[in-house]
C-alpha cells in the first residue's frame, strides 16, 4: 500500500454498490450479490455460484484521485483433475466520467472451489486476499466505476484513494433490470464492459442490474421473488435456452409457468415497462429437442424430433409459445412486449458469432449489445426514452 492513500470504508461510507439486489457481510469483506441471500436456501451450489458472481456490478464514487486500489478475495471453480492452481479469475476495468481508463486489470486468484464433472464441488483451496492497482487515472474530479469480474464470486475486502472519496453523483438514468442465462452473464465476454447488457446499457444511458445466471434461467419462483422486489424502471427477461436444453418442461407446462413468472413480477411492476425476449440462434436445438450434451466442446441436442408433436420442446417452439403468451397477455397489459432472439443473433450468423454452437463470442455478445441497443432503446423502441 502506499503511504499516500487514504483507507475509504467499504460500509456505510462514501462508495455504493450498483448492480447487486444485495450486499452481505463476509468474514473478510464484503460481498455483493445478484440475488438477495434468502434465495440460498431455495436453490443449489451452482445457482449461488452465478448469484456471487460478478456480471454487471461496480463500485461507484466521485473522487479527484489519480491512483486507487482494492483489496479483494476472488474465488474461482476448477475442475480438480486439472490442477495445478488457476491463474485466470477475470479481469477489473475502471471508467472515469463513463470513459474506460487503460486496459483491464487482472484480477489475483484467491479461493479455489475443485469440482467433478458435474460441476459439484468435491475441495476447496483457501486464498488470501490481494490488491489490485489503477494507477494513472485522469487529474481533477470525476465519476469512478470500478468493475467487478463478470464470471468470479469477488468479495471486496478494502479500498484506498490519493484523494478524498465523496458519493458519487446520482445519474438520474432510468434503472433496467435484465434477466437471463448465461448468454446473458456472458462469461466468454473479453472483461467486464464486454458484457452485452452492459454494453446496451452504456450505449442508451441506463443504469444496469444484470441477473444473467449461468446455466439457471428456469423460472424459479424465487428469482421471480426477488425482481418483483427489487427497484427497477424497466425489465428484460430473456427466456428459453436453459429449459430447453435440460428438457425441463413439455408444451403444456411451459405456459402455466410463463404465466406465473409474469404474474409474480407484476405484483411489484404492475406498469413497468416488461420485455419477453426469446433465444439467440442456436443450431442444435432448433428443431430438436434436448437434452444436451458436449462431444468434443461442441453443442449438441440428443432428443427426438418425433417428440416434437408430444409436446417437446424446441427453441422454434419456445419462441412460438412465449409470442403468444406475450400476445394474449398484452389485451390487459399495454406496457409487456416482446423479441424475437433471432433479431439479435440469426441463425446464419451462428458459425461466425457461436463459438461452440451455444455461446457468442466475445464479438458476438458486442454484436447483441449494440443491436438491442438499436432495437429496444433507439427511437421506437419499446424502452426509448
């Protein structure tokens, strides 16, 4: 640490947290979390994984500093068979005034979670926390963000400033919260402001809460819960490619529990502007149903088409479904619309922007940023102004 930086407090002090439905003590720090602590008890291990991880959360202050530095503890999965330690836990990256300032940072490897093959956790390596340094920065005063590893849990453990911290300045934008999987987490995103709702959210002004959890889009009740009661003056939801891969519904209970979700959300929201968006592009699962499974790092689908008129699922069927559902639900409700995926990633530019047949690329994830941008922010869009 150097002599000259000032400890600012983490708690009850000057810097606020954005983009976290909650912000929990820890032992070493503090730890924001994308859905609030009570939902730990009503799922699983991997679901607290994505809740603790850090898609869309910064740390925000106005301060003239010119050198910074956190104190965090990551911790990162690991398949145990492929030890030694990993030295990758994502990367930091500080905006000025909503400008990037240099090149991501690299983010130090604390804890390790060593998991089997079905991403269960079978050990644990205990880390230290450490510093990260943003030297450098810009004379005079300004708006600091400081963003968080997407894909690691990070639990913030100190901050310090050559310069007095104040609170930072309140945007007045309007608040979007957006709901999905992991095409929406975006693990695969280059760092942080690769994220694309971060990237849609940066480009119309908005302030964003991303619950993009990956592998865990499967309308729980409880993620349901928690954005009826969180603060939001928009709403995406980007519904499909996890339940049907996991084959988890039939046609005849994919509605009712659509139906539900929806219904949960606006008992907080009654008017908020809410946006169904159906699946991105996604060869496999088309026009066959999953389950799926990974041959060679390849996406592929193992169910019956045949099924298909039983009532299993495809990604053509989903989108069909939740533009009905949306269709039938706008005759009360004015302000519920919807997308169609296939208008921010088609199918003829899966082999380009998929790099494994399921998730984009990192200029694939800037690709759907900047379209839904365009489409839901832009003029005429359903979110514009």
């Amino acid at each position: 640490m150097t002599d000259a930086l000032r400890q600012v407090p983490l708690t009850d002090g000057p810097a606020e947290i954005r983009g976290a439905l909650e912000v929990v003590p820890t032992e070493v720090g503090v730890l924001p979390r994308r859905l609030p602590e009570w939902t730990v008890a009503q799922s699983d291990a991997s679901m607290e994984r994505q809740a603790t991880a850090g898609s869309g959360v910064r740390l925000a202050f106005r301060s003239a500093a010119t050198v910074i530095e956190l104190d965090v503890l990551t911790t990162v999965p690991m398949m145990a068979e492929n030890e030694p330690r990993p030295d990758d836990a994502g990367t930091f990256e500080i905006t000025c005034d909503g400008v990037a300032v240099g090149e991501p940072v690299p983010a130090p490897v604390g804890n390790v979670q060593l998991m089997d093959l079905t991403m269960t956790q079978v050990g644990f390596v205990a880390g230290r926390p450490a510093t990260v340094r943003f030297p450098a920065l810009p004379a005079g005063p300004k708006e600091i963000e400081i963003w968080l590893p997407h894909w690691a849990r990070t639990e913030l453990v100190a901050l310090r400033a050559d310069a007095d911290v104040e609170p930072p300045t309140p945007t007045g934008n309007r608040k979007w919260l957006h709901h999905g999987s992991s095409i929406s987490a975006c693990n695969e995103a280059e760092s942080p402001l690769g994220v694309w709702p971060v990237i849609a959210a940066r480009a119309a002004g908005v302030d964003p809460v991303n619950l993009g959890l990956s592998g865990n889009c499967f309308l729980d009740p409880f993620v349901a819960r928690s954005i009826r009661d969180a603060e939001a003056d928009l709403i995406s939801l980007k519904l499909g490619i996890n339940f049907t891969a996991r084959a988890a519904y039939r046609l005849r209970t994919l509605g009712p529990t659509v139906h539900g979700f929806l219904d949960t959300v606006r008992e907080g929201h009654p008017d908020t502007p809410l946006l169904v968006v159906a699946p991105i592009a996604c060869p496999a699962l088309e026009r066959t149903p999953g389950p799926t499974v990974w041959r060679e790092d390849v996406f592929h689908a193992t169910g019956d088409p045949a099924t298909v008129a039983a009532g299993a699922l495809t990604l053509e069927v989903v989108r069909r479904e939740l533009r009905r559902i949306v269709a039938e639900r706008a005759k009360q409700d004015p302000n519920i619309f919807y997308l169609d995926g296939l208008r921010l990633l088609a199918l003829d530019e899966a082999d380009e922007l998929l790099g494994e047949g399921l998730h984009p690329t990192a200029a694939g994830y800037r690709v759907i940023g900047e379209r839904f941008a365009e489409m839901v922010f832009g003029a005429g869009g359903v979110f514009a102004g």
